[in-house]
C-alpha cells in the first residue's frame, strides 16, 4: 500500500539542514550557473533527499559563477548527480 503522507524531515522541523558555511567534512560539486537554476535545485534536493546540504555560490578558476552543492553524505551526492535533472541544462 501507497504512503500518501510523508515522513517529516526533523532535520527540516529543527531548522538544521542547511548550515551558512560550507563544512570542511562534506563533500561538494560544482555546478555551472547557465540559469537561474539556485531555487530549482535546492527545490529538487529538498524533495527528493534527507540529509544536510548546502548551496553557495562561487567563483571557478576559469572566472565563471559557479554553484557549490555540497552535501553530509556522500552517497546523496552520488544521487544528486545521476538523477537530478535539472543538471541536463548545465
């Protein structure tokens, strides 16, 4: 049988998900900015994962705008990355 309703994320409820500073112990990728993507993407992130993450912007070495998504967990990186997506646009 179909759960209609979804678990609440404590992380979400305790205001805890997203910290201000990139943490040295989550692992990160860089995202080019081609769209206004920020909102979408923590959008997806927020609906689709559990754990803590984080999205600042950056400047690569190439003098380009960058999105740095990092998350706790490595292994929702690793989904991030395959089934975002929003990253087919980038």
């Amino acid at each position: 049988m179909k759960q209609l309703i979804k678990t609440p994320n404590p992380n979400n409820i305790f205001n805890i998900r997203t910290p201000k500073v990139l943490p040295p112990h989550y692992e990160f990728v860089d995202v080019e900015v081609l769209y206004n993507l920020e909102s979408a993407i923590k959008e997806w992130i927020t609906d689709n994962l559990k754990g803590k993450f984080i999205i600042n912007k950056a400047i690569s070495e190439h003098q380009k705008t960058i999105f740095r998504v990092g998350f706790e967990d490595g292994k929702e990186m690793s989904y991030f990355m395959l089934a975002c997506p929003l990253l087919r646009y980038t």
